[in-house]
C-alpha cells in the first residue's frame, strides 16, 4: 500500500522541485559499520550473516520513513513497508536480480530468502522482470571480496529511478571489531544526509542487538 504527498504542503516541496531537475540527482556515501555482536548472533541462530544483515537493513530502513518514499508520475509517494531487490550470484560467476518480500519475523524472512537463492541458483540470466522491478524495495548488493571506501552504480538516466540503492563490502578485523563498509546511494529529492544518519545509526543499533 501506498499514499501521495500533498507536495503543495509538504515541508520538502521545495528540495524535491531543485532535486528532481538534476541529471544526477543520487548523492553518496560510504561508513562502516561494527559487525562483531552481529556476526556472532548470526552465527548463533543458524543463519548466514549475509542474510541476517540484510533482514536488519531492512528493519532500520523501514523505520525510517523517506527511505519508503518514491517518485512515481511526477508525485511522491510513501510505501507502507518496503521490501529487498539484491543481486544474488551464481556458482558460474554470473549474478541475477531477486525479490525478498520483508517480514519481522526473522526465520519467515531466512525462509524466503532461501527460496529466492535457490530459484537464482538454478535458473540462468539476468532476470530483471516482475517483482523484480518494483519500487517498493531496496536495490541490494554484496561486494565481500572487498573492504571498499568508495562505491558508484552504474545508472540509466533514462529511467526515472528513485530507489535507495545499498551495498555492503567485506568483514576486516580491526582491532578486534569485526567492521564492514555500507554504502548509500540515494535520491537528493526524497533524503540529505540528515536521513541517511538516521539509518546508520539505526542499523548499528540493530546489529548490536
């Protein structure tokens, strides 16, 4: 479900109208986030981490409110939940899009996103249809071979995208804290770096549960 903003009374009308005109108007950033408490839990629950740190991803990104929202025929609209579009990769070096629709609930989540591994594993291409290409998600990737500090997407700037893009690098062991770069890609018309605080700070908060 879904909801349009009022634009003439919404207190960001007039970010969205300067933002939106740009031809580039995704802005960027990469933190670290302290993954040693989560690592362990992960592993303490049976779960893959990479799947463990997705499901809190989500619940940081859903709590905070213009990560939900979207640009949709020249209107801003807010989802009630949002859900995950990752790149999940083969055992042939390709990789393909998927949709993991979020629950709260931890094991229904690993349950779902083993499925959807599965269907990659064992199909071919791309697969850039269906749920695929909804709005309401987060375009997800993993680069775990690499502690990175600075990440770009390739982009379409034919297509009006405004999805929140995330990807997560690889674990280091700094001083004995299990560390992992994030990177944060979103639309300047719908969150500044005020929201994307909001959700580091959230997700930190979640992985330290």
């Amino acid at each position: 479900m879904k909801q349009i903003i009022d634009l003439k009374n919404w207190k960001r009308r007039e970010h969205f109208e300067l933002f939106r005109q740009y031809e580039e108007p995704f802005w960027g950033i990469v933190a670290e986030v302290d993954c040693t408490q989560a690592f362990a839990k992960a592993k303490q629950l049976g779960v893959s981490f990479f799947v463990y740190y997705l499901y809190q991803s989500l619940r940081a990104v859903n709590e905070v409110e213009n990560f939900r929202l979207r640009i949709e025929d020249n209107q801003v609209v807010l989802y009630d939940r949002i859900h995950a579009s990752a790149t999940l990769g083969r055992e042939d070096e390709t990789f393909a899009f998927s949709f993991i629709e979020f629950s709260n609930d931890l094991e229904t989540f690993n349950e779902t996103m083993l499925k959807e591994m599965d269907v990659v594993k064992n199909t071919t291409g791309i697969r850039l249809e269906g749920n695929n290409l909804r709005a309401d998600v987060i375009h997800f990737s993993a680069i775990p071979w690499i502690h990175f500090t600075g990440l770009s997407h390739a982009r379409n700037f034919k297509v009006n995208d405004s999805v929140p893009k995330i990807s997560f690098g690889k674990l280091s062991d700094k001083e004995g804290k299990q560390m992992m770069p994030v990177s944060l890609h979103v639309h300047h018309a719908l969150l500044d770096g005020f929201h994307a605080g909001k959700f580091y700070a959230l997700f930190q908060q979640l992985l330290d549960e």
